[in-house]
C-alpha cells in the first residue's frame, strides 16, 4: 500500500476539504496515580513508543488528584497541593489547553457591567469573524472592534482604567484576534 504525500496547499485544496477521520487532531490522555502526576509512568512511556509516528499530543493526567484538588475550596488551597505534587497547574487546564491548540482554537471575551463571556473562534479568525460567533448581524454590520488585551485588563483591573492609561486600541476589519481579548464590538444594521 502507497500514502500519497501533498504539500501545504494542496492539502488545504484537496484533503482537508473531505474531512477524513483518519486526519483529525488526536489527544491521547492517561491516567496515572499520583505519584506519577509529574513524569508518568512505565506505561506513559509505552504509548508514547507507540504513537511516536503520529502527529498526537499526549497528555498525563492524575484523574483522582484531579478530584480531590476540585474540593479544595480556595485557589490558595490547590495552589498549595499542586506544589507539594511538584505540578504547576491542574490537569484540568493542561487539558483544555491542549484541546484549543489541537483544534486551532482561541478565546476572546465580551465585558459589560451585567457579564463577562467567552467566545471560542478559529485562531486566525479575523475581528468580524469573531462578532458573527455571537450573532451573525454583528459580522454582517461590522464598523470596528474596541480591543483590550487580557494583560492589560488584568494589569489595570477594569476598562476605565485601560482607556485612562490609553491601552484600549481600536481595530477594523483586517484585525486578527487574539487568545485572551476583550473586545467590544461596533456594527450597525
């Protein structure tokens, strides 16, 4: 048997629009104990034998300290359990962090004094890409996107405070969101 070999483009032309099975991201997850939360195990190091011909991504996950790190009851608390663990972050969020680049996905955020929402687009979806997500009207009377990078709000803690210090930009049509915006979204119908 014979694998045909494409390059960038005709890929995209030819193979991608078929959406084959056998050509979507694949996420291997194993679960360990918890002693082996940090570098896996024997049995990790077998599977990553067997799909080191794959394009996969391999994730180690200890679903029961997963468990008992959800019921702690404050963000200090897991901090403090995931460092005697020797991890830096919880599963959980290695997880969804892994899934949204496998995907090729992002999040951006909407704000307002009632909520704050997030979207999930494409990376490289454009501004109005981005505002038909929440509702087509808003891709089709797109005027522009009023964008706050997530360090920037984190850094000066509420939009008014990112307009005094001149950090929020103003964005047209061409503007490729990025992972963490906040944006408030412009149209007219």
């Amino acid at each position: 048997m014979r694998s045909l070999n494409f390059d960038k483009e005709d890929y995209r032309t030819y193979v991608k629009p078929m959406q084959l099975i056998t050509d979507k991201p694949v996420l291997y997850v194993c679960n360990v104990d918890e002693s082996a939360a940090k570098d896996g195990n024997e049995y990790v190091a077998k599977v990553k034998q067997a799909i080191a011909h794959e394009e996969a991504e391999l994730l180690v996950l200890a679903v029961s300290t997963e468990a008992d790190i959800n019921e702690l009851e404050t963000y200090e608390e897991r901090q403090m359990f995931l460092e005697d663990l020797g991890l830096e972050e919880a599963g959980a969020a290695k997880l969804i962090r892994s899934a949204y680049a496998l995907l090729n996905l992002l999040t951006y955020f909407t704000a307002g004094p009632k909520e704050v929402r997030a979207w999930t687009v494409l990376i490289g979806s454009t501004a109005p890409e981005a505002a038909g997500v929440i509702h087509s009207d808003f891709e089709k009377g797109f005027i522009r996107a009023e964008v706050i990078s997530f360090e920037d709000y984190v850094h000066y803690g509420s939009e008014a405070k990112v307009k005094e210090a001149g950090k929020m930009r103003i964005e047209g049509k061409e503007y490729v969101v990025k992972d963490g915006d906040v944006i408030h979204f412009r149209f007219n119908v």
